[in-house]
C-alpha cells in the first residue's frame, strides 16, 4: 500500500505536462506581439487621419465663411462709391480709380487675397463694338453699364474661396465723348481665341498715364473704352499666358522706325482693332555630331528664326547665339513656334546636312530632335533642301537637292539600313542644284536618306529625308 502523502509516478507526469500546457496557452509570442501592435497602429492611424480629415475640414469651412463675409463687405464698399469713381488701378476703365486690383487681407490668421476687377459691359441691346450682331449697328459708346467682381482667395491656394459679382448703372445714359475704343483679340497658331489671356496697355504720354492689365473673354477678345485719343503711336499692348509665348506691339526707334506691328493710336469716337497671335511653347533639343553621327561637344552656332518685328533694317523675334555642352547637346526651352535656321560660329566647322532641314520647323506645344552633321572640309559637299519630301511607291520621283559643293558628277544615293539604290538622269546646276531621278519600284514604303558624294570621296548625307508612301 501507498502512504498518504505519496504520488505515483503517473501522477506526476499528470502534473508536470498541465503545467508545460497552461505555460504554452497563456503566453504570446513575440510575432503574436508584433501584429498586435501592427494592428492598433493601423487603427490609431486611422483614428487620427480622421480627426485630422474632420479637422482640416471645419478650417476650410471657416475659411470660406470668412471669405464670403470678406467679399460681401468688399462688394457693400464698391456700391457705396460714386459711378464715375468705379475702377481699379490697373483695371480695364480709363481714368484709373483708386480702387485695388488684388489687397491683401489677414482674417483669424489666415492670409487672403481680394482681386477686384470692375469693366464696361457692352450690352447687346443696341448693338457691340464689333459690329457683330445682326440686324443691329456697331455701338461706338459701348459703356452701358459696369460689372464688378470680387474674387476672395486663400493665400497659396489658386480658387477662389468666395465670388461675388454684381452689375451697377450710372444715373444717366450713355452719351459720345471725346475719346475712343480698344478692341484687342488673341489667337493662337490656328486662328482660335485664346481664352484668359493677359494682356497689358500703356501709354505714359496722356494725363493720367494708361496703365492696365486686363484677361481675354470667352471670344479671345476684351473691349476697352474711354481711352484718351493719341494719334503718336504711343499705346503699347502686350499679350501672354502661362506656358504660352508673348506677341506685342512695337515702339518706333531711332535705329528702327519700320515696325510690323506697331504700337498703336486710340482716335476720338472711334474703334481700333487689333488682333495678337500666341500659343504653347515648345522644346527644341539640338545635337552636333560629325559624318558618322558621333556627338561632337561645345559648337558655338547662331539660330534665327523667321518672324520679323521690324523692317528694313530687318530685325527677327528670335535672333540668338548658342553652344552644345561637353557632350554635343543642347535643350532650348520656352521656344515659340517658328521656322529656325542655323549658322555655325566654330572656326573650321561646315554644316554638311541638318535633320529635319532647314528651316526647321517648330510647331506650337511639341518637342523637336534637331541633329546638325558637321563636316571639318570647307570642299565638301552641304545639303540645304531636298524636294519633295515625298514619293508615291511605283513612280519615278524626280528630286532637287540644294546646297553648296556639288560635283558635276556627283554618285547619288537613296537609302536606308537595307536597301540603296543610284539616282539616274543626274544634272546639275552650278555646283549649288541637283536634279536626279529615282525610280521608286525598286523601293519599299518609308522614309530614305540623301547621299550625294563627290569624286575624291567626300560627301554628305542627309537622314530620313525622303518618304515613300502608297499609291
């Protein structure tokens, strides 16, 4: 018999494997742990990202509450002024008023901006300034009535939290005056209104000087009236847009009194028109590499473009000088569209052929790859031109190639990676006009390059030039 007292050995064993399962139950693991807390810091993350959400949501109410009661007292001042006194500094009415185009205002430490701008309305009724209406005349006093618009913006924040706007007549009707009319329309490169253009008209010879700032409607257009009457080319206008280039009028001056497009009169009881041309700007990316297409760094060259501002002399928009870095390349940004041609300015550098040719085009909003192929010979032969630039596959394409140094008995090629095939009927024109045939069966679709190599070896070639396409 057992003693009291005493345990059997299966008792114990009973005993001491409860124990290592209770140890193992009640106990976590580190990675248990780990993605506890893994998980109350994504819920306390949400938690916090909401009060943060709800929070920055009653600021912004806030903020436009006191933005409307902002633009609501601005707009009880503007009412309260007298007709003749309604315009802003730099508005569209002439004479200036004292009124401030954009006055910085700081309400619960939070920083606005009140832009105020007050113009003529030109109501239709009896007719527009541009004669456009049907059936109605053009209306020479377009001062019907004023519109006054508040516009109450956050600081750092480009909409408006609050806009308020508002139409306010004179006492009496309108009647002629002793001065006249700007009508100035935008356009882009295709004949379309550019919308919310800026533009700027100055002239500081009248008393007061005429110094506004003004956006484009919704026609591309903006109509500015009561402007004092100067008939010395004194009203300078500019236009621009962000990410657009800039046209203008110009001043006559001492070296240069031709202008193209020159500031203009304001005459009494009547209408000026005029109309400027913007649009996107775009990249123009050059290279200069030698014959074999490796990049050859620091070439110094001029670049011009097409458009003139002035006349005999002439004077272009675009007249600069540049230089590829170390490795051959340069990125001109900010370039208006244009047609732009190339001189070298390197000593013992020639231009032996330019892709695309000259002058290249560039259109508005785009980037163009521009490579120039340099040649160290001052006898070797340059392409300038090549037309046309197309040929329908089965015909016979005859080609005229312009240039310098050409050979009487030039070797011609049209070629691509896999294919070259000799012009035939070969004439050529004091050393500056090829003119050769090619037959283009022997061709399949795609675009060929020019080369034209003169006896002795020397040549030039010219990629992609020319393109074949389908009957």
């Amino acid at each position: 018999m057992w003693k009291r007292g005493n345990i059997c050995h299966h008792q114990i064993s009973s005993i001491k494997y409860r124990a290592k399962k209770q140890n193992k139950t009640s106990g976590f693991t580190i990675i248990e742990v780990l993605v506890d807390f893994i998980v109350i810091a994504l819920v306390a993350t949400a938690i916090v990202s909401s009060f943060m959400a709800a929070e920055k949501g009653i600021l912004m109410a806030k903020a436009k509450v006191a933005a409307v009661a902002i633009a609501n007292e601005k707009m009880e001042d503007i009412r309260n002024l007298p007709y003749d006194s309604l315009a802003t500094i730099h508005g569209t009415i002439y004479p200036p008023g004292e009124i401030l185009d954009d006055e910085p205002i700081t309400e619960n430490n939070i920083q606005y901006n009140v832009h105020t701008t007050i113009s003529y309305v030109d109501d239709p009724f009896d007719g527009n300034v541009a004669g456009s209406i049907p059936g109605k005349p053009q209306d020479i006093y377009p001062y019907d009535y004023k519109k006054a618009e508040v516009k109450v913006y956050k600081v750092g924040r480009p909409d408006p939290l609050a806009t308020l706007t508002t139409n306010i007549s004179a006492k009496a009707a309108e009647t002629p005056t002793n001065s006249g009319i700007l009508y100035l329309c935008v356009i882009d490169a295709n004949n379309q209104p550019v919308v919310d253009a800026q533009a700027t008209l100055q002239n500081p010879n009248v008393d007061p000087p005429v110094d506004m700032q003004f956006t484009t409607d919704l026609t591309g257009c903006i109509m500015v009236p009561s402007l004092p009457p100067d008939q010395h080319n004194e009203y300078h206008i500019v236009v621009t847009k962000d990410g657009y280039s800039t046209d203008m009028t110009y001043p006559r001056t001492p070296q240069n009194p031709n202008q193209l497009q020159p500031d203009i009169d304001i005459l009494a009881q009547q209408v000026t028109n005029v109309t400027l041309t913007i649009d996107k700007v775009s990249t123009l990316n050059i290279q200069t590499a030698d014959l074999n297409g490796v990049l050859v760094p620091n070439i110094s060259f001029h670049l011009e473009g097409s458009k003139e501002i002035y006349f005999n002399p002439v004077t272009h928009k675009y007249s600069q000088d540049q230089q590829t870095d170390a490795n051959g390349s340069l990125s001109l940004t900010g370039m208006e569209w244009d047609d732009y041609n190339f001189t070298i300015l390197s000593a013992d550098k020639y231009i032996s052929a330019i892709s695309p040719v000259q002058p290249v085009h560039l259109a508005p909003n785009s980037t163009l790859q521009v490579i120039i192929y340099l040649t160290d010979s001052a006898t070797a032969p340059r392409i300038r031109s090549i037309t046309p630039p197309t040929g329908v596959k089965g015909d016979i394409a005859t080609l005229t190639i312009t240039g310098e140094n050409f050979s009487n008995e030039p070797i011609i090629k049209l070629k691509n990676a896999t294919k070259e095939i000799l012009g035939t009927n070969i004439s050529v024109k004091s050393g500056t006009t090829i003119d050769v045939d090619f037959d283009l069966s022997l061709f399949d679709l795609g675009k060929y390059d020019i080369y034209i190599e003169n006896p002795g070896g020397e040549f030039a070639n010219q990629p992609g030039v020319f393109e074949i396409v389908a009957p």
